[in-house]
C-alpha cells in the first residue's frame, strides 16, 4: 500500500495491545544490521504471541549476531503463511533492508517505536520519542495492560534498553529507562546480567581489536576537531577476518576522542554501498545530518546510506555535511 492510500493513526498503549490481541499468524520485521533493540523488540513479541496462542515469527534481512544467542537460542518459528505484518523499532520501511518482494511491498498493520524520524508509513503507530529503546515502549506497553514479565520477555526487554542506551552510558539514559531496568532486575534477579554487558560491550575477536586500531589510526578529523571520521573498507573486514556482525559497536569508535562533537562511521558494503552511523555529543543534533543523506534516527545517534560515489567522495560529503550542522 503506498504511503497516500492511508493516514497513519497513532494509537496509546491499551489500543496497541487490543491490536496485538486479534490477530493471526503474525510477521514480526526488524531492520536490517539488527540491534540488540530490534531484536529483542522483536523476540519480546513473539514470546508474548506465544502466550496469547498466536502464531509469529521475526523475519530480518540479515543475520541475527552471535552475541544475541541468549535471545535466539531455543526459539523455533513455525512455518506458516502471514496474514498481517508489524514492525517495531524500525523509523522507515526502506530499513527493512532486502527482504522477499511479497514481505519488502507489504501492508504493515502497526509499527511499534522510538525513533523521532519515525515516517508513519504503518497503517497504525504505537511510538513514544522520548523513550530510550523501542524495547521500553514494549515495557510499558505490558505495564498499562498488566502484562506479567516473564524469564524470555526480561531479557528481551533488558537486552534492548541495555544496547539502546550503551550500557546506560548515553543521553538517552533517563529516569524512565533506569526505571524499567530496575522492575525488570527486581523481577529476575538471576539473569546473567554481567555476562551479557560483558558480551554486548566489551568482549571482542582478535580480529576486531586489530581492525579498531587500524581504524584509530586513519582517522579523519576536523580542522578544529570536532568531527572525526572513520572509514572501513569491506576489504579490510575479510584481510582481518571480522564479519559484519562484529563490527556494530565500532560507530562509537570516534567518540572515543576528546572534543569530538559528531562521529561518523562509514563501512564499505559488498555491492560498492555506504552504510553510514553518526553518534552525537552534547551539542550536536546528527539526525538532521543523517535526513540530507536520505536516512534518520535520532539527535544523538543517526543513520544513513550512501549508494553511490568513491570512498573520497562520499567521506567528505559527510565530513563537510557535519561540519556544516556544527556551525
């Protein structure tokens, strides 16, 4: 259905919840290089499918990380013929990434997300932008309809909030995230809640360690240093042996660097693409940097794909995009 046919009707927490009631046989998309965000997101609404006896399967363009396992592990989707399609945590249906023809064109019903870029391009939208992760509008969600959490849901939950705000260390940060952490925490203390931050943000291959410092040592700075770049060739990922799902944290790399109030991350895909991550600090908006490139997000963390040009081209393209914004 193209976006003219409908106008988006945003819903509240208890309509969300009716919506999910009533359905059947249900495809849960993601977007493409998934997070800890949208995968638990995702996850989190197949298990509560499950215990409303609905059929539903999360279906993503790409491969799921290994660093997820604990998420993943034991889930087996049924095979089946969907009758509606919804969303969550994903801003615009082209980050859907490429997925069949007859999923990739289809209706969604609801999209359920945090993004402030959000494109209403679902027939109904269950967001809140001042959330932390799209995992937390979920957990309210549960909260207004008195949803019981569950061993699977908490670490869904948790798993998303976690990545979403960088072990807490982000912005995005507020009371309310701390706050759901917290209930979800109280109800299953027993997780393994140091393993997984130890999994999701520090532990890597050595491989990655090798290709961080490559990267820190071409970086790209601003004139006044307060913009750096990094630019990963596909090539460099298989000299290395690194594959893609290792390389998601690698955008919080120019942040590292004292002064710098924009950071860019631009990785070379196979077919001779860009997929482009900026991170923000305290006095930088990179989501209105991220819309000139055709992408979005949020203020402090954006993205974007570059489809055509050298390396060149395209990194002082965004060089001089976000120099630009910080003027």
């Amino acid at each position: 259905m193209e976006q003219s046919e409908f106008v988006c009707k945003e819903i509240d927490s208890m309509a969300a919840f009716a919506m999910l009631q009533s359905l059947q046989d249900v495809y849960i998309l993601i977007h493409r290089s998934p997070d800890g965000d949208c995968i638990g997101g995702g996850y989190a609404l197949y298990h509560l499918f499950r215990q409303l006896g609905i059929r539903s399967r999360v279906c993503c363009a790409d491969p799921i990380p290994e660093m997820y396992r604990d998420i993943t592990e034991g889930v087996i989707f049924e095979d089946f013929a969907p009758q509606v399609y919804i969303s969550v945590d994903v801003a615009d249906r082209k980050l859907f990434g490429d997925l069949p023809d007859d999923i990739q064109n289809a209706e969604i019903l609801l999209c359920i997300d945090h993004h402030i870029s959000n494109t209403h391009y679902a027939e109904h939208l269950y967001w809140n932008p001042h959330s932390a992760a799209a995992c937390e509008v979920l957990f309210r969600m549960m909260q207004d309809n008195h949803i019981p959490l569950t061993r699977e849901l908490a670490l869904c939950l948790y798993s998303g909030i976690s990545t979403d705000t960088g072990c807490f260390q982000f912005s995005n940060a507020d009371a309310a995230a701390f706050d759901a952490v917290a209930q979800i925490k109280a109800a299953f203390p027993d997780l393994p809640y140091a393993r997984l931050n130890r999994e999701f943000f520090v532990l890597k291959s050595q491989g990655r360690i090798r290709l961080d410092t490559r990267l820190m040592q071409n970086v790209q700075l601003s004139e006044d240093g307060r913009v750096a770049l990094i630019y990963l060739p596909d090539a460099w990922m298989k000299e290395l042996h690194v594959s893609h799902d290792e390389v998601d944290g690698v955008a919080n790399l120019p942040m590292q660097i004292i002064g710098v109030e924009i950071g860019i991350t631009c990785k070379q895909q196979e077919d001779g693409t860009y997929r482009v991550s900026l991170r923000a600090g305290d006095h930088a908006d990179v989501s209105a940097v991220a819309q000139q490139f055709d992408g979005g997000g949020h203020v402090k963390a954006s993205g974007c794909t570059i489809r055509q040009g050298t390396p060149e081209e395209a990194c002082a393209a965004l060089m001089a995009a976000a120099e630009a914004s910080l003027r």
